[in-house]
C-alpha cells in the first residue's frame, strides 16, 4: 500500500499567484534545486484526518499555524508511489522568519556520527512559472490548480 501524505499549498495574489514552496533540509538535498522543492506535507496514517495532518505538518516544516479555512484540491501521484492530498489556503508568509522540525542521521554514512538538520531548510515565495521548474514532478498539476483558484476564487 502507498505511503500517504498531506499538505497545503500556500498562494498570494501579487500581480501574479505567487505559491510557497519549501527546500528539504539534509546532506541528501543541500545542492538539489529544480525538482527538488515541495508543498510543505508529510506523512499521516489512515486513521487520521487530511486536513488535520496537512496543518500539523504546515505547522513542523514552517513553524506557522495556519488558522484560515482550507480549500481541497485533491491528489497526485509522486513518482515513487506516495500520494499526496494537497489543500490550499491564501496566505502571505514571511519566509524568513520559519522555524522547521529537525531530524536526525548518521552522517557521513557509516561514520559512526549523529547529525540534527533541519526537516526544511528554507522557504520561497514563486510565480507559477518558475514554480513549475522547482516542484516535485509529481505535485505539478497541484499549480495549475491553484492557479485556477487564484483566478476565479473558486476551487476547479
């Protein structure tokens, strides 16, 4: 059975729809860019409510509540099989000022030493276009969504 997570695409209506997009934190990641950024989402088990694990993980990869209803958007499909529920929420973010989660490997591999990086090591406001270049392949059709949503104020 796949892995499920959920998440919530941020947007802001500048002259264009702007979206916030996050980095993951980790050795793995650290020179990873196009492909490379998410919605902020994480993983939740069948007995808990989307939209309940979508605000919980806003909440650890941003250290922000977000207290404004949610708009479905619906599922994707990543590559490696998780599926993702994504929500939206107009919200304006100041990046600078997140505070994420921290996780915790051995690093280098096989090494022997324990290091805590950061579940997310920053966060970027993007218009679509560039959006769609940084996103996770799998969470592209997310943007067009939202952009539909940013348009008309309506979910599609």
């Amino acid at each position: 059975m796949p892995s499920r997570s959920a998440g919530i695409l941020a947007y802001r209506k500048r002259r264009t729809c702007e979206v916030l997009l996050v980095h993951p934190g980790g050795p793995f990641w650290r020179n990873k860019d196009l492909g490379a950024w998410s919605i902020p989402k994480g993983e939740y088990g069948g007995d808990e409510d989307a939209e309940v694990a979508a605000r919980r993980e806003f909440a650890e990869e941003l250290g922000l509540e977000v207290l404004v209803p949610l708009t479905l958007l619906g599922e994707v499909k990543q590559r490696g099989g998780k599926i993702v529920t994504a929500f939206a929420a107009e919200l304006d973010v100041e990046v600078a000022g997140i505070r994420s989660n921290t996780f915790e490997i051995e690093w280098p591999p096989r090494s022997g030493h324990r290091q805590r990086f950061p579940e997310v090591d920053r966060a970027e406001w993007f218009a679509l276009a560039q959006a769609y270049e940084k996103i996770n392949q799998g969470q592209r059709p997310l943007l067009d969504l939202v952009a539909q949503l940013g348009r008309s104020g309506k979910a599609p």
